[in-house]
C-alpha cells in the first residue's frame, strides 16, 4: 500500500516548483520581454507543463510581476548602496563604472525591464516596484527637500548610464577610462545627495 506524501515533503516539492518556474521566467523575460516570453517557454525550461505555470500564478501577468520583484530584491542596481546615509558621490559613480564594464553584462532586471518596456501592462508592473523597491528606499534616506525628485533623477542616471555604455556602447562611454568616468559623474551624485539650496 502506498503511503501518502507528508504535508512537509508537498510543501518542499511545491516551494521547489515554484522556484523553478520564477527562476526560468526570469531567465525568459531577461531575454526576450514580456511580450516575448511565452508561458510555454517557461514551463518548459522549469521542467513542468504550462496548465501547472498557470495554477502556480494564475496568469501571465502575475509571473511577470513576481519575476521581476524577485529580480529586483536580488539583482538591484545600486539601491542598497545610495541607502547608505555615508555614502559618497565618488563611491556611488565609481559603483555604476564597475557594474557597467565591458566585461560585465547588465543586470537582470535591468534587461528584463529594457526589454518588456514596450509592453503597456509590463511598463506599469514595473513603475509599481521600481517606486515601491528602489525609489521609495531611495527617497527615505536622503535628506532636504525635493527628495522624490533627486531620487528619481538618480535612478535615470543609472538607467541611461547603463543603457549607452552597456547595451548601446556609446564609444565615449564604453571605450572611456574608468577614472575619467568616475570623475565625471561625481559631482552629479553628489548634487543629487545633497539637498537643494545647500550648494
């Protein structure tokens, strides 16, 4: 006679599932949008079928929006860093030079996000987290006034950063020396960090 599963050993094989799915979804989105990933796809680089993708996250949309707050909490640009109160113009550019090397590939989300941006429900799952992960934790550390602005402007710095030295390789970005660069974009960051009206 065949004894039951235990309830512990479902859970396991169920979190395990889940996180095989989320995992090749994010691989999927990062490569070919939202609108490129099918569900299909990621069932079968998780190794199920797409009616299990479906009762795990009841649709498309849903995958998408976990993928990417899963992508965010681990592959974030920066963020942790501009969150620390004794951080330093200097040290945040010579951090966006680092990550954006030409050895280096860009960011999940970040592909994830270039990618699917064209995609009218993507854009706005990922303005929800991108304000509600990054910006907000942004914002809650700088001081003065108009930091939601500062924020924000910080966070397309970043984005347009990365989008012409990695993705587009703008010669002048791209072939540029490290120090150069750095040099460059510090007074920016510390602008940025500083509150208005103090410069």
């Amino acid at each position: 006679m065949r004894r039951p599963k235990s309830a512990a050993k479902r859970q396991r094989n169920a979190a395990a599932t889940r996180a095989a799915i989320l995992q090749s979804a994010r691989q999927a989105f990062a490569r070919a949008g939202y609108a490129g990933a099918g569900v299909r796809e990621i069932a079968r680089g998780a190794g199920v079928t797409a009616m299990l993708v479906n009762r795990y996250f009841g649709s498309k949309e849903r995958l998408f929006a976990e993928a990417v707050a899963e992508s965010m909490a681990t592959t974030s640009v920066l963020a942790p860093q501009i969150a620390s109160a004794s951080i330093s113009g200097k040290a945040l550019a010579a951090a966006l030079v680092g990550i954006t090397k030409a050895d280096a590939a860009p960011t999940e989300g970040f592909q994830i996000m270039l990618r699917s941006a064209a995609s009218e429900s993507a854009a706005r799952i990922g303005r929800q987290l991108i304000e509600r992960h990054h910006h907000k934790r942004i914002v809650s550390t700088l001081p003065g006034a108009l930091a939601a602005q500062r924020a924000g402007v910080m966070l397309a710095l970043i984005a347009g950063f990365q989008l012409m030295r990695q993705v587009l390789e703008l010669s002048a970005l791209a072939k540029a020396d490290a120090k150069d660069l750095v040099k460059v974009l510090a007074p920016l960051f510390d602008r940025l960090l500083t509150p208005a009206g103090r410069h």
